[in-house]
C-alpha cells in the first residue's frame, strides 16, 4: 500500500504520514491505535518483538 492510500485509509495527511516514517514527528497514542485499526490488527502487535 502506498503511504498516500495509507493515510487515507487513517484519515490523515499524507505529510504528516511521511514525517512519522522519517521520524520528524512521535505519533500519539491515538494515531497509533488509528494506524493499528487501519490494518486490522491489535495496538499491541505494532509492538511485538520490540
């Protein structure tokens, strides 16, 4: 999926996607659950195997 498919489907930016990749920007908590639910798995599995 690309990053702009992807922030639409989170309903974000695709700017503000690109700064979350290069690290410019610490998404909060509630992005991470948007981005979690965006790709149908649980917030904990964004952090398996940290």
């Amino acid at each position: 999926m690309s990053q702009e498919a992807f922030a639409e489907k989170c309903g974000f930016a695709r700017t503000y996607m690109s700064r979350v990749e290069t690290g410019g920007v610490n998404p909060s908590l509630d992005a991470l659950q948007t981005f979690a639910t965006a790709l149908k798995m649980p917030l904990s599995e964004l952090f398996a195997g940290m």
